[in-house]
C-alpha cells in the first residue's frame, strides 16, 4: 500500500481526484498509524479530560487501587462511589472570569493609499488649525471666519485624540459594521463560549471560517477531539501542512451534503466497509425500493485541507502604448513555442480540500479550496480555513489545565473513599464484662438467692442498675467494676483523611489560580488592597488562555475581512439586510476597495469595576463645572477606556481653559469697571473741582462786592458817626451841665439833712 504524499511540483492539470485520495490516505497514516506521537494518536485522551472536567470519569481505576472486592470485604459495602464533583466548580468560576474578557472590532487600512488618505485628512486639519490660530492673532472676525465644521478639531490636543482613538476610516467603518454582522448571524457567542471551553479543558482553541453554498460566511468552533493535522511546534499551528476534522455521520447524512456525488450502489459499498463498526450491525440489512436499512449506519468522514504549490505560466508582451503587460498564459502554448523567453513562471501558494470517507476509495467535495484568501500584499501566499491555537506548546506535547487537576483528583477520589472506609468501620461505645464477676452473685449472706450473670446483664441493660460485691467468696477486696464503659467513634483516621482532602482542594485552587477572594469566601476584615490583588492573581493565572483565545479569534477576523469584498460583490443581496443598502454599495462598488488591505485588532473592553472607578473620578468633578453629565453618559458607553480617559481629561482641560478665561474675562471687565469708575470718579472730581472753582469766584465776586459796599456803608457809617459824635458831645456836654447842677442840690440837700440830724442828737443828749 503507497502511503507516501504525492509530489506537488507537477502540473496543477494532474492534480486530479487520485492525487488529492493519495494525499489524503497518506494523511490518514501518518497520524493514525505509523506516527504513534501525532496529534490524532493522542486525541483519545481528550474524552479522557472532558469526563474529569464533568466529574464522570471512570471509578474503576480507584477499585483496583483499593483492592475492593466486594465479595469478600462488607465493609465497602455502605460506600457511594459516586465521583465528588470538585472540580466542575472550579471550572465553571474559571469559564466566567474567560467570558469577562470581551472585545472591540477595530478595523484599519494598512494599505499605502489609506495611510495616503489618512495623512492627507490631517495635514488638512493640521493646516486649518495653525491658520486659524494665526488668525485668531489678526482679529476675531477673521476668525470666526475660519471655525471648526462639526466633528472637526479644535486644536493640535484634540487632532491628535482624533488621530488616536476617534477618527475612522469610512472603509473602516464599513468593514467594522459588517464584520459584527457576521458574528451576530452566526450567534458567534455561543460559539465563543464552546471555544473558551476548549482552551481552558484541553489547552487548544480552535475557529474555522468558510463561505456556504448559499453565499454567506459561515464561522464556527472547532472540537479538538475531531482535529487531525500534521506535526506542529507552534503555538498557532501555522507550521502544519494540512488539517482537518474527522466528522461522525450516517449514510443518511452522506447522501443530503453529497448530493448526486454517490450512486446508490456506492452508497451500499461504503456501508458494507462500515460492517460491524461503530455499533452497526455485523452484516447488511435487507432493503428494498422503499426504504435502505443502512442508512443508519456509521461513518468517518475526513474534511481536509493542505497546502500545494503549482507554477502558473505568465506571457510577457508589450501594448500599442509601449507598456508591459503580464498576462496569465496556457502552459501548453508556451511549450509549442521554441523561443520561451516572453514567457515566465512563478509559483503561487494554493489551497486543496476534499472530503474523503475514512477506509474507503471514495471522496467528494474535493479540488482547490473556493474562495482563496489572499492579501494584496503578497497575492502568491493564502491561508487554510482553520485559525487554531494552543497556549502552551512544548514541542508538541499540549497540556490544558483540567489535565494538569488530574492527579489531584485521584489523590482526593482515594482520600475520599478512604475517609468513607473509615466512617463505615466506625464502632459505636461499647462495654467490657467480666463474666468471672457476674457468676452468681448471691443477694443474701446464706446464698440461697442469687442472680445468673444474664439475669445481671439484662438488670444492668434495662434499669442500668448494676449490683456487684466487692469481695469474692474468698473474702478478698476487688478493685475493679465487672463491667466497663468503650468509647468509640472515628478517631484520627478519619481527621487525616479529611486534611488531606482539604489540602487537595488548595492544590486545586493554585493550579487554577483562585483564592478566598475569587471563590467569594475572603474574611470580613481582609484589607481592599490586598483582596484586589488577590483577585488579580486569578486573572493573571487565567490570561494566557485569553490570550490565545484573543488571538484564534483575531485571526479568523482578519480572513473575514478578505472573504468579505467577494462575497458581496458575488451576491450583494446576501448581507442587504444586516447591513444596509448604502453599506452594501459602497463596499460592492467601491472600486479601490479590493487594492485595500485591512488590519483587524480586538481591544479589550473595560470591565464595570473599571467603569465605575472612571465615572467616581468624573462625578467628583461635576460641582466644579468641569464634568458635565454628557461626559459621564459617554463614559458609561464607551467600549475603549483609554479612549474614555483621554476625552475625558481633554474635555476637563478645555472647560478649564474655559473657565480661566471667563476668569480672566471678568478680571478685565472688573478692571475696565474699576477704570470706568475711576474716570468717572475723575471726571466727578473735575466737575467738583470745577464747581468749587466757580463757586470761589462767585464768593470772591460777592465778598469784594461785600466789600465795596461795607466801604461805602463805611464811609457812611463814619460820617454818621462823627456826625452822632458831634452831636453826642453837645448832648454830653448839656448832660453834664446838668448833671453838675443836680449834683450841687443833692450836696446841699445831703447838707441840710446831717445839720438836722445833729441838731437832732444833741437834744437828745440833753
């Protein structure tokens, strides 16, 4: 039997449907036969770690550790050898910390016309914001002139926030919207979930994308079990010349996705190589025209795809304009020609699939693979439909983490059965009885009444009274009771076992990585740093399945994108809906659309503790007037926190701007106040001034008016004066003339009267 792989540097006309069944048989042997190290050989044990995953493994293994026998040994016979579920729960806490890590689709045009685009759009927005600062500095009706359009930035802080994080290609655009039309037709979540299963119970994740029959780009998880590809070392399998999937299918299912491929007479030749097999019967059924009794019957059926070369022939000519064209050409012409120099060859990565029935000579669906991915960059290399990856990869031997839990689970199955041995052979309290003291225990000092020592057993048993003598019949003191108290229960042993199942439990716990804190059981007073560590210990532990998980996934996004263009333009009605008529023109009839070459990258989205660490921050600032609650609307919206933070703080750096401008606005309108109110002070202090002014000189004018009459008046007044001085002086003199004259009659009156008054005291004295 030729088992070797068939030459691939022959003529691509010759690679026909015996060329792609010998590469398929040869295929089949290196993994399943000869090569007893290849990744099929070891797929077994895959069902072996998903029944430890799910608690179901065998228990027969831990029987023949133990020796049991059931026959012999009654004390097994109370066991429940029922698998402990332990480790499921890990596992589903462990699965739910995977699913926390969700992503942004981003798309970006790598090609040299994008980037041109792109640098083209912010040099005009660079020019725009420099002349508008200029003319900011001319005058603000030049300026007003020149302000921003809507979504255009203000100024060199936010065109580079743009440039960053904001500003998308319309291309861009497009492809985003389209690619999260695919996922969600194909409810790529659940999807999703069966990956991350697969990642984190047998450490390989696995995606196959392919375009269906009707059109539409299909995209699915691939089962590690069913997997069969050629040796790798490489954590993303891109080393491996083929693979495939072994798929289990009837007759029945062979026939509806062969279509008219088979014959009925074929159809009854694989059934008959099916014999015995896989539980079917162990020869043909009866069948008639009405019904086909091996229908039912069970099949492999092997869905590969593998990597080929063929040398494509290329002429060389020259157009009417002097210009060289490179043409693909028909090989034969070339070799009728004797001169082969306008022609050349390269070779031109391609690749096969077939779909080949497992021990049989038949395969169908089979030739070049149907809408090839190829990037503009390099249009001789393509890519296979699967996207797999391991997060460890140690020279082929790949290890997940339920695989890694095995040997604890033994050792806590054993631990457990043991703990339950040591239940079952527990003995409950008992009694030691000296039977030499019971022997007719006399009740009188004669003997003739006695008890039997059942009769003492029973008294002891129902009334719990129990008469004994202390001396025997010899006289002699006894010092011990005739019957004495066993104290039972499970002792030590099973406390040991017990620890040791405790012990297997926190070594279940490091190898997954969890603690107190992420099985929700962290002590009432532990410190919030330290939980949070903790916590970031687990997510440490879990990353690199993320990783490769992120990574699969990225990949088949990225071919996504390349199957995309053909797709609608082959049948544009195939995503009108999803996506719209618009998106679906402008990407059909987009006519530099196939020269673009797209990168895909998945951004983490920010969990809800981040979030909310964000929106604690931006609330903080709300009554200062430098968050507004459209920023905090935003944040709890953005699916990319950096990009969240960086708008964010330039936001708070422009109404603080804002604000020290109004600050300096009212400075100077204050300023211009004070100065208005100081000229006005002025203008009031000259008007004062000036009225005081007049008001001197109208007092000045009164007061030398009062003057010149006080002088007239003085005049006068002295005039009058001496006239009155004049008169005065005559009137004096009159008055004194007079005054003279009375004075002498008064003396002389005054004379009269002391010459009587003496003449009086005289006679008195008489």
């Amino acid at each position: 039997m030729n088992y070797r792989f068939p030459d691939h540097l022959i003529d691509p006309s010759r690679k026909d449907e015996k060329w792609i069944l010998q590469y398929c048989k040869a295929a089949w042997y290196h993994n399943s036969g000869a090569n007893i190290g290849s990744y099929w050989n070891n797929a077994y044990r895959y069902q072996y770690i998903s029944d430890y995953a799910q608690g179901k493994q065998s228990i027969n293994q831990y029987k023949e550790q133990l020796g049991i026998d059931s026959r012999s040994d009654e004390s097994w016979v109370n066991i429940n050898w029922e698998v402990l579920p332990i480790l499921p729960k890990f596992l589903d806490m462990a699965l739910a910390r995977l699913k926390r890590f969700e992503y942004n689709v981003v798309a970006t045009p790598i090609d040299p016309l994008s980037r041109l685009e792109l640098d083209e759009f912010f040099k005009k927005q660079k020019a725009k914001i420099e002349l508008r600062q200029e003319a900011e500095n001319i005058g603000p009706d030049i300026a007003d002139m020149l302000k921003p359009e809507q979504g255009e930035p203000e100024d060199m802080e936010e065109l580079n926030i743009m440039r960053a994080y904001t500003y998308k290609h319309q291309l861009a655009s497009e492809v985003e919207m389209a690619l999260e039309a695919i996922l969600e037709d194909n409810m790529f979540e659940d999807e999703r979930i069966n990956a991350l299963e697969s990642a984190l119970f047998f450490g390989i994740i696995g995606y196959k994308e392919e375009v269906g029959e009707d059109g539409k780009i299909y995209c699915r998880t691939v089962d590690p079990r069913q997997l069969l590809m050629s040796p790798t070392v490489r954590k993303d399998f891109k080393d491996t010349e083929y693979i495939g999937e072994v798929q289990h299918m009837t007759i029945s299912d062979l026939r509806r996705i062969s279509g008219n491929q088979f014959t009925e007479e074929q159809l009854e030749d694989i059934a008959q190589s099916y014999i015995d097999q896989f539980g079917n019967p162990s020869r043909m059924p009866r069948t008639n025209i009405y019904s086909r009794a091996y229908d039912d019957f069970k099949i492999r059926v092997l869905d590969i795809e593998f990597d080929s070369t063929n040398m494509m022939t290329y002429e060389r000519s020259i157009d009417k304009r002097g210009n060289l064209q490179i043409a693909r050409a028909n090989i034969n012409k070339a070799k009728k020609k004797k001169d082969n120099g306008d022609y050349v060859q390269a070779p031109v990565g391609v690749v096969y699939r077939a779909k080949w029935i497992i021990g049989t000579d038949y395969i169908f669906d089979f030739g070049v693979l149907r809408d090839m991915k190829r990037k503009n960059s390099d249009l001789r290399k393509t890519t296979k439909s699967y996207h797999v990856r391991a997060y460890s990869n140690h020279g082929g031997r790949i290890l997940g983490k339920v695989e890694q839990c095995i040997p604890v689970i033994d050792a806590t199955m054993m631990a457990w059965y043991r703990l339950q041995q040591a239940v079952a052979e527990a003995r409950p309290k008992g009694f030691s009885i000296d039977l030499d003291a019971l022997e007719d225990i006399p009740l009188g000092r004669g003997g003739s009444d006695s008890l039997t020592p059942y009769e003492t057993l029973e008294l002891f048993l129902q009334k719990g009274v129990m008469p004994y003598r202390t001396r025997d019949l010899d006289g002699n003191r006894m010092h011990y009771m005739p019957i004495n108290e066993i104290e039972g229960g499970l002792g030590n042993q099973a406390a040991q076992y017990y620890g040791v199942i405790q012990q297997n439990i926190q070594l279940l716990r490091d190898i997954l990585g969890f603690s107190e804190v992420s099985e929700g059981n962290a002590p009432e007073r532990m410190l919030t740093t330290v939980a949070k560590l903790s916590d970031q210990a687990t997510e440490d532990s879990l990353s690199p399945i993320a990783n490769a998980e992120k990574m699969a996934f990225e990949s088949m996004m990225n071919s996504l994108v390349q199957r995309l263009q053909g797709v609608i333009r082959a049948n544009p009605k195939s995503y009108q809906n999803a996506l719209g008529l618009n998106s679906v023109k402008f990407i059909s009839l987009s006519p530099e659309l196939s020269m673009r070459d797209m990168a895909i990258k998945l951004e983490n989205k920010p969990d809800a503790q981040e979030k909310e660490i964000l929106l604690q921050y931006a609330t903080k600032y709300m009554d200062a007037g430098l968050v507004s609650m459209e920023d905090l609307v935003m944040i709890r919206n953005t699916q990319n926190l950096k990009q969240a933070e960086m708008l964010l703080a330039y936001r708070m750096k422009k109404r603080r701007e804002e604000q020290q401008q109004q600050a300096q606005q009212q400075a100077q309108m204050n300023g211009q106040i004070q100065q208005q109110a100081a000229m006005m002070a002025e203008q009031a202090k000259q008007q004062t001034m000036q009225l005081e002014y007049q008001l001197k000189l109208e007092l000045l004018k009164v007061e030398k008016e009062y003057d010149m009459q006080i002088a007239a008046m003085g005049g006068r007044t002295k005039l009058e004066s001496e006239m009155l001085r004049a008169g005065s002086s005559l009137e004096n003199t009159t008055t004194k003339a007079e005054s003279d004259e009375y004075k002498a009659e008064i003396l002389a009156a005054a004379s009269r009267q002391r010459e009587a008054s003496k003449a009086a005291d005289d006679i008195q004295r008489k």
